[in-house]
C-alpha cells in the first residue's frame, strides 16, 4: 500500500497555478509521492497539473470531481483523468436529495450510466463516505442498501477513517465487509478536545490505526491517503505529523 496526501487538506493553497505548484513541492518534501486531487481552483488545466506533479515526482491516484461532470460530461472526464494519469474518479458527498431510502434508488437511476461508462473506460467510479451513510432505517444502512445497487467492479469505497468512527461504526468491521472494494482509503484520526470529537493527524488521536493498517493488508487497498478536513495548526504542518507517525508505524 502507497502513502499519499489527500489535496482537500490543503485546498486554500491551490487556488492558482503558482500555489498548486509550491504545494505540491511542499507535499514532495514531506516524502508523500501520491496525491488526490480535490479543491484545486478550476483554472488550471489537466495538462498543467500533470506537469506540475510529474516534475516533483507525485503521482494523482484519485480525485473528487464535480457531480454535475460525472453525470453529463462523463467522457471528457474520463479523457481528463487520462492525462492526470488518475484510474479513480471520485464524487466527494452524496447530496442530499438522494439520502433518504425513498429517493435512494435514483441515485442509481442517475449514475448508472455514467458509472458503466467509467468501467468500461478501465477506471473505477469512487464513493467517498461521511458519518449519515450509517443511519440505519429497518436495521439496514445507507451504504449497505448503496452495496446492493453497485456491484465492485462498478463502485467502489473511499473509506473515510474519522467519519466512520463519527458514526459510532466500528472502522476495522468495516474494512472487513467492504475488503473487495478499497483501492482508496482516506487515514483521518479522532481526538477529544473539550469533549468533542475533533479531526487529528493520524496517530495523534484515539483511532486504532495499528489495527486499521493490519486490517487494511487482507484488502485490495492500493493508496492510504492522509487527509484532514480542518487543523488545529498549519495543514502542511498537519500532513507531516500523520506523515511521520505513519513512517514509524512502517508506511513512507
């Protein structure tokens, strides 16, 4: 499994070509040679952002991309993903509108299509969780009632650690059941500041991330990748810290 950095950590330093660059360059630093792009401004050209990360030796495995372009300019998206050399092409968040059990199977209905085309293109359609996919209706979650639209070679899970946790879900059972459909996986710890849950860099809070890797080695995971919605300090600072923890652990 590769170690790699999650772009929506640092997505207020990649607003313009000149800062996506110097980011970049900063990531490389750190020792990350994997990257996901997501919240990069929208004037930077594929092209230019496959330069950009070329000549720093950073590869782009996966990226959040717009819902609107995976559902009706699905084609162009994929040739993008082409040049970013990127086999995952991720949606960030379900909307809304899909989240309840009776609208669900639209959800479907509308990304069926766009997800064949995904397939069939030799890349993998990447849904990225948060906590409500656990709320259960009948005993039965969201994300398990989404497993039996999509089948794993149409859908897979970009496992987000913290949220799961957020969830009150137990992250290690959910490795297990989802084993077949992990290329990606975002590392996010929980900590507890004044008794609240709170995002930390991996290892700094109270996830089991020993666990969590050894779990993660009976999967098909390809890419850890570090993310952290919101820091306390720097989010550079934030990445190197999950960065170094993971080293020690025997991830670099």
């Amino acid at each position: 499994m590769e170690l790699g950095a999650q772009l929506y950590t640092v997505r207020n330093y990649i607003q313009t070509e000149e800062d996506f660059e110097r980011t970049i360059n900063k990531i490389a630093d750190i020792g990350y040679r994997y990257i996901q792009i997501s919240g990069v401004g929208k004037g930077i050209s594929p092209e230019r952002l496959r330069e950009i990360c070329d000549s720093h030796g950073v590869k782009t495995v996966l990226t959040h991309s717009d819902i609107n372009r995976i559902l009706y300019d699905t084609e162009n998206l994929i040739k993008e993903h082409d040049i970013l050399g990127s086999s995952y092409i991720g949606l960030g968040a379900m909307p809304e509108k899909y989240r309840g059990t009776d609208w669900l199977s639209y959800f479907y209905e509308d990304f069926k299509e766009p997800v064949k085309k995904i397939a069939a293109s030799g890349k993998l359609f990447m849904y990225h969780n948060h906590n409500f996919e656990f709320e259960k209706e009948n005993g039965v979650t969201l994300l398990e009632r989404l497993l039996e639209l999509f089948k794993p070679q149409e859908m897979g899970i970009t496992l987000d650690t913290y949220w799961v946790q957020a969830a009150g879900a137990d992250v290690i059972s959910w490795i297990g059941k989802l084993k077949d459909r992990l290329p990606c996986v975002h590392l996010k710890d929980m900590a507890v500041v004044s008794g609240n849950g709170v995002m930390a860099p991996v290892g700094e809070g109270n996830l089991n991330f020993p666990g969590i890797l050894e779990a993660l080695k009976e999967t098909n995971c390809e890419y850890l990748l570090v993310e952290q919605d919101t820091c306390q300090t720097s989010p550079f600072q934030c990445l190197r810290q999950s960065y170094e923890n993971l080293k020690k652990l025997g991830y670099e």
